[in-house]
C-alpha cells in the first residue's frame, strides 16, 4: 500500500437551515436536477428499501417537470462570472458519479482545481439528450455544455430554489459556496 494526499472541498451554503452552514465533500456535488432527483429518491427510500427502485421513482417524479433555472456562477473569487440558464451543475473533484458515469473528464483528484460542468437550458426531457453529450466525454464544442476549472466556485440562483446534494447526500439550497483544499487528505492506494 501507498500513501497518496488528495484534495477535499469544503461546501458553504448560505441559506439559513440550521446545520447546514458548512461540509466537506470528497468527490462531488450536484446542483439541480441531478440534487432533486437524489433529494426525491432518499424520501422514497425511506419507505422502500431498495435503490432501484427509489431512484427510478426519482427519476420519474423529477425529469418531466424540472425547468432550467437562471443562476449566476462566480469563478476565483470573481475572476470569472457565468450566467447561465442551469439545469444541473456538477462541482466535482474526481472523474466518477453515480457508478461510473464521467461528467467531469478532466478532474484529478489531487491537482487543487474543482471541475465544473454545467448543462445549460436543458429542461425536461431534453435533458437526456445532454446526459449523452456529458457521456461523450468532449465538452469543447457542445453549446449546451460549460465546462470550467476553478481554485473557487459560488453559485446563485437568480430565479426560484434550486437543490444542492454533496456526496450523494441531500444538503440544501442555493446560494452555496465551494473551496478546494490541495492534497490536504492522506489515504491508502
């Protein structure tokens, strides 16, 4: 076994729910459709124990009436500012969500910038057709796809609430704020 230091995000959110001032994700977080699905299916879980089923109930209770939402998105402490018409976002510090799914091509676990992938103005059912371009892997030149690398990264919503799930587990809502800490984590490879 080796040891390998990695980086860590800490994920601020801004809203006023107790508990729910600051966390540390690992991995990812999702904003939007992705965040509503995971937040709709952990309810479902809750009375039917089976992953399956719960995330397909998500998936079905969610996808046909989820509506991009307009939220600003501030790189390096205002560097660089994005508005978008967001359907999902996705903060991530590695490559892999969701059992092998590669939204995030680009991250490494250990080189101290977050990798944000944004699918913009992609309602509804349309959505799918932008999961299939984020599968391609080739951000570059899909005009649906934003795809940036950040030291810092805050998003806001301009229009209604929009969920945030870290890691796989519901959190909050936007505004929410995220810091990547370099190689600050020792684990065993």
């Amino acid at each position: 076994m080796r040891q390998k230091k990695i980086d860590i995000i800490s994920v601020f959110s801004n809203n006023s729910k107790p508990g729910n001032k600051m966390r540390i994700c690992l991995n990812a977080a999702e904003i939007g459709i992705g965040a509503e699905i995971i937040d709709r299916s952990k309810i479902v879980r809750e009375k039917i124990n089976s992953r399956i089923v719960s995330t397909a109930l998500g998936i079905i209770s969610t996808l046909p009436s989820y509506q991009s939402n307009k939220c600003e998105i501030i790189l390096d402490k205002g560097k660089k500012k994005i508005n978008a018409n967001m359907t999902m976002a996705i903060v991530a510090n590695g490559v892999y969500l969701a059992g092998g799914f590669r939204p995030a091509c680009n991250a490494k676990i250990n080189d101290g910038l977050l990798d944000l992938v944004i699918v913009n103005d992609s309602g509804s059912f349309k959505f799918l057709n932008s999961l299939i371009d984020i599968k391609m892997e080739d951000h570059v030149n899909k005009e649906n796809i934003i795809y940036e690398q950040a030291k810092t990264i805050s998003i806001r919503s301009l229009d209604k609430e929009v969920t945030v799930s870290v890691d796989g587990e519901p959190l909050d809502s936007l505004p929410v704020s995220f810091y990547i800490h370099k190689r600050i984590l020792n684990v065993l490879t």
